[in-house]
C-alpha cells in the first residue's frame, strides 16, 4: 500500500512537470474558449433565420469543445448504467442551454477570462471528486448533481460572453440561438458516444481501476492548465 501510494506521488510530480512545460511552450490562443476565427467572421457577416449553419457551428462547438468534453469524461467516468449518463448529462445540458441563451438575449456581459477560468476549475472539480479527495480532506461528499447542474451553468456562460463579443445581427437572433443550442446538444450526444464506446473497451480490459486514479490526475493537471492560461490572460489581456 505504501509502495502504492509513493508511485503515485511520483506519478503526479511528473505529470505536474509535463504540465508545466507544456504551459510554457503552448500559444495562448490554443486554449481560448470560443469558435474559430473563421467562424466568428461568419457569425459577424450574418443575419436572417439560418437554421442550418447555426445547428452546425453549435454541434462544431461541442465537439471541438475540449473543456466540456474533459468535464463530460469525468462526469461519466465511474457511472456504469446509462440511465444514471443520461440524468447526469441532461443536468449540464440544461444548465448549459440555459445561461448560453439568457447571457446573449439579457446581454449579460462577463470577462471571458474569469468564466474560462471557472470551467477550468470545474474539470479540477471533478478529477478530485472522482478521486475521492473531498471525502478524505473534509469527510464530506458534495451533491454530485447538483454540481454538475452548476457548471453546466458556467460551461454555457462561457460560450454567452464569447458570442456577445461577435455581436450577432438581431434579424433572426433568436431562432439563430435555439438551432445553435440544438446543434451542441446533437454534438454533445455524438462526442459522448464516442466517449462511452472508447471507456467501455476500457473497463473490459482489466486495467481499468488501475490506471483510474493516475487518469484522473491528468485530467486535473489539464485542469489546472485551463486555469492558468486564462488567469494569465485575464491578467496580461
């Protein structure tokens, strides 16, 4: 158990190290929270219902969307039946949905710095939940739904701010959001497929709950990389 327990430690020294590095030679742009370029002169140029390119760019969003996709990884990472995937992802869905719409129509403004920074926290959040941390430090289990609700609210708020910088037209603005919101939810069902099939094939293999906790730990450290280039840009910007 001891022996265990020193890896262990080694193990996360390393991926802390590898994180680091990989800190100080990755462009800050990479880790931005948004849509492309290409997409943002497009949603900039546009007016009108255009239900086909929204319902696009958000299934785009979600499935290129590296910070929800992390998040959604360690929400399912230990749920087995897929009633229990299904309650769980509705849960960040409608939290999602929610503060994407409300935050562009009440054009409620928020530096996107300090909200990426949050959902950078949010997959911390859960690689420590997943670890069993907040029972050891604090004897205590947080309400798991509950939490995911609650960054599900963060998740779509991060995209809201981003949007209100493009300043969409408001011929069509509405029906525009709902075929966008659409879109991420037909892009958050495939990338969870994809998901699901890779960690099933996984927990056949038998090595499942011995790369767990070290899986986990990664997941945290990409975490705290989030975290930290959007601190540093709120900061330099």
């Amino acid at each position: 158990m001891g022996k265990y327990r020193t890896n262990n430690k080694h193990i996360i020294f390393l991926l802390f190290m590898v994180t680091l590095a990989f800190i100080a030679g990755t462009p800050h742009e990479v880790f931005a929270h948004g849509v492309t370029a290409g997409d943002k002169g497009y949603i900039q140029e546009s007016f009108g219902f255009l239900p086909i390119p929204f319902l696009y760019l958000g299934a785009k969003h979600m499935m290129t969307g590296y910070d929800h996709l992390l998040f959604l990884f360690g929400v399912i990472f230990f749920l087995y039946r897929l009633k229990d995937v299904a309650i769980y992802v509705t849960l960040f869905a409608v939290g999602h949905v929610f503060t994407l719409l409300s935050g562009v129509l009440m054009e409620i403004s928020v530096s996107a710095y300090i909200i990426d920074a949050i959902i950078g926290f949010s997959v911390v959040y859960k690689a420590l939940d997943n670890m069993g941390a907040f029972q050891r430090w604090f004897n205590v289990q947080p309400n798991t739904k509950i939490a995911t609700f609650i960054f599900g609210l963060f998740h779509g708020f991060g995209l809201a701010t981003k949007i209100l910088d493009y300043e969409l037209h408001p011929d069509g603005l509405l029906p525009n959001l709902v075929f966008f919101n659409i879109g991420v939810e037909i892009g958050q069902l495939l990338a969870l497929a994809i998901i699901l099939i890779a960690i099933s094939f996984w927990r056949r293999s038998g090595s499942f709950f011995k790369h767990a906790y070290r899986a986990n730990v990664l997941m945290m450290m990409l975490g705290f990389l989030l975290m930290g280039y959007q601190i540093t840009g709120y900061f330099v910007a």
